[in-house]
C-alpha cells in the first residue's frame, strides 16, 4: 500500500485503507439515530437467468427479509428472437417454421393456429380429413407439453422418477410426430389450405396402442402425487389466485381453469369441429400450484379421449383428401406439374410469389396447452403480411407472478413459478 493510498483513507471519511468506499447500513446518518438491527436490511437475490428451475432464461429478482419474498421482479428479453417482425418478410407458408420455435413445446399446435389465420384471411375452408388431422395434432401438442411440465416441476420439488415416467411417454409421441413430419422439435406439419402430408401406413395403429397405455402412466402418476403429504405440502395454498384475479390478469388455459373460471377456447369459441367431440373441461377451486398439477393431470386424460375419438373419425375417412382442391394455394403434385404446363405454372408461381390473400385482418385464438394463443394478421394483398402479432399465453400468464409470490417463501417461487408453465421462445418471441 502506497503512502499517498493511507492518507487518503486517514483524510477522506467513508473510504477504507485502499481506497475503496466504505458500506452505510440503510437508515444510519451521522449519529443521528441508532443502526438498523442485525438482518434488517432487505436482500436482493437473482434467480436466473440460468435455465434450470427458471423453465427458460427468465430472470427473477427477488426482494426478501428472511426468506419471504417482499417484491418480484422478472426480467426478461434474453432471447432476441423477434419473430413477428421475421415474418413481415416471409411468405405466410414460409412463417410456419417460426411457429416452431416460439412455443417449441407444442409446435404441431402452433402451426395449426398459424394456418387457421391464413385461411381465414383467405375465406378457405379446409376438409373434413385435414380437421381430423389437426385435433390430432393439437392434443398430442397438448399431452406432451403437459408432460415436460410434470416431470420438471417434480425435479423442481424433489421427485425425479415421475419425471422418467413423462419423458417415456413422450418420447413415444415424438416417435409418431417424426413418423408424420421427419422431424421430433420442428414439425412444420400444416399449409395454409392442408397439411405438408398425410399419416403414414402404421401412424394410427401407433397412435391407437399410446390411447391404450398412456391412462396406466397418469395413474401412476396420480398415486406418486396426488395424496403424497410432502407434494401437497409444497403445493397446496401455494401462489393461489382468485378467479378475479385470474380474470384480471387475463390468464388463459390452465392457469385460469385452476382459479375455477370454466373458460375454454375449444367450448366457447369452437373450431375444427370441437363442439363434435365429447370431452370435459376441468376445473379448480383454490387456485393454487395443486389444482394447476390436478388441472393438467385431468387435461391429459380428456386429450387421450379426444385422440380417440378422432381416430375412429379418421378410418372413418380413409383416402379422403387433405389438402383443398386449388392449385393457387396448394402446390399441385410433382407428377403433375412435371407433365401438366397449367399445373407447372401455378406450381412455379405460387413457390416465387407465394399465396396472395385479400387486403384484410384476421385473428384466430386456439386452446393451446399453456393457454389462448392467438395470431392476428394484417395483409395489404401482398404475398407478405404487413403485421403478424401474437397472443402468447407463456407471456401473458407470467404477468401474475409478482403478484403470487408477494409474502411467499423462497423455495415457494420455485414451485410458483414452475406451474405457470412458461417456454421463454414464447415470452421472448
């Protein structure tokens, strides 16, 4: 230490002996009044942006005394993804690997939604088939998003053999999504006007034996958690929300359902024929992170009985087509436009110029596992949107978890913010 450093420290008060500028406590003045007790002082503490726990780089700072949680504050904007001003520049059919990658929990149902929004700027009506196909699609979205739900939020809370049990199952559902499409994340399955191709020979026996087996797994599961005291002690009156408060938030899915709001886009607002098909919607009363576990357990079981049903709808129209029968919007087969000049024109124009919907706006929402999720489209009669906005509902239900976790215990946010059940892609879109 150098002699002019310690007559800095002698002559300027507040400074240690290097230099550095000492700490006040909170609340000291100079005598004025006595120091703050021992602890007193509020701690600031980062949870995140790290993956693990946080279900995504979600930051959280956290203000505690002690270990309750006085104030959160999530911090986001990690991922930079910028997907809806990528699709400005994108035909509507080339936006559909975005929709991949925003909630890459679900992709199959997101690019349904993505599709529905098209059509319905375009005014085209899909076939029966192709309805079939995307409830299909969108409960087997719906089932294995719920299962990556489960078996992190037990790992979070401290069980790790149900989380083996949901990864088995789906694994055997990522198997039938890459039979369909060639890919297990990325599935880009749907066309405005169809489907990028029918299900394979063996899809649906595959499909048939997971509706046979997969209510064996829930039940196991249920039996682990359910009545287990250590599950309902870290869950029960854990991050609860009113049914007001859930309204308020705007919370969808089963975020809402849990606060005991029956609200469900496939009942209320139907679509693909939902309104055909029997299943029930489950409903919570508390509000807290255990009735968001028994909403999503029971959830799987209704998606395993909709499958079902579709697939009896599906042998019931075996060879029926996919795709609408109008080359401007779906691309004529390869024999066919190879062999046929009209067919190799339509072909040819709708791959450089892409489909052309009228000058509008559309907005289509769906039930998507972790809520409402909505693409609304703005087109000037150009082959390119002129905006694509959408209504996440990862972003939308992460609004409440200040609120949920004021007053809470630091091991509770774990669990909190677990069954919000956000994907960042989503959040950060």
């Amino acid at each position: 230490m150098s002699l002019r450093t310690v007559e800095m420290a002698l002559a300027t008060p507040g400074v240690d002996a290097e230099g550095r500028p000492l700490r006040v406590p909170l609340g000291a003045g100079d005598g004025d009044g006595p120091l703050p007790e021992p602890g007193a002082e509020p701690m600031l503490v980062n949870i995140g942006p790290q993956h693990p726990a946080t279900h995504g780089v979600l930051r959280l700072v956290l203000e505690l005394e002690g270990e309750t949680v006085k104030r959160c504050i999530p911090h986001i904007g990690y991922l930079h993804s910028g997907f809806e001003k990528l699709g400005e520049y994108r035909q509507y059919n080339q936006i559909i690997p975005l929709t991949d990658r925003t909630d890459y929990l679900s992709p199959m149902a997101n690019n349904v939604c993505l599709a529905m929004a098209a059509e319905k700027l375009m005014g085209i009506e899909v076939t029966e088939r192709c309805r079939v196909l995307r409830v299909i699609a969108c409960e087997m979205s719906r089932i294995i998003s719920h299962l990556v739900w489960l078996g992190t939020t037990g790992i979070d809370l401290g069980a790790y053999t149900p989380f083996l049990w949901s990864f088995q199952e789906r694994e055997r559902v990522y198997n039938l999504q890459e039979m369909w499409t060639g890919a297990r994340l990325t599935t880009s399955v749907t066309r405005v006007g169809g489907l990028m191709a029918d299900v394979p020979d063996g899809f649906a026996a595959g499909l048939r034996e997971f509706t046979r087996t997969f209510p064996k797994t829930l039940s196991e599961v249920d039996t682990m958690f359910t009545r287990n005291a250590i599950w309902i002690g870290r869950t029960q009156g854990v991050g609860a929300l009113t049914a007001e408060e859930a309204i308020n938030y705007s919370l969808s899915g089963p975020m809402l359902r849990a606060s005991g709001v029956d609200y469900d886009v496939r009942k209320d607002r139907p679509y693909l024929d939902y309104e055909t098909y029997d299943f029930d919607v489950p409903v919570g009363e508390h509000g807290d992170v255990y009735d968001r576990y028994r909403v999503r357990l029971e959830e799987m079981g209704q998606s395993n009985r909709i499958l079902e049903q579709a697939l009896d709808r599906l042998a019931r129209l075996e060879g029926a087509p996919i795709n609408v029968d109008d080359p401007r919007v779906i691309l004529p087969p390869k024999a066919l436009a190879m062999s046929d000049m009209e067919s190799m024109i339509h072909h040819f124009k709708q791959v450089m110029e892409g489909i052309k919907p009228p000058a509008g706006e559309a907005y289509v929402g769906i039930e998507n596992p972790k809520g409402e999720l909505g693409y609304y489209f703005v087109s000037d009669g150009t082959a390119k949107p002129v905006r694509w906005r959408i209504r996440p509902p990862s972003f939308i239900n992460l609004a409440s978890l200040p609120r949920m976790c004021e007053g809470a215990l630091l091991s509770d946010v774990i669990a909190i913010n677990a069954s919000v059940d956000i994907v960042m892609g989503e959040v950060d879109r």
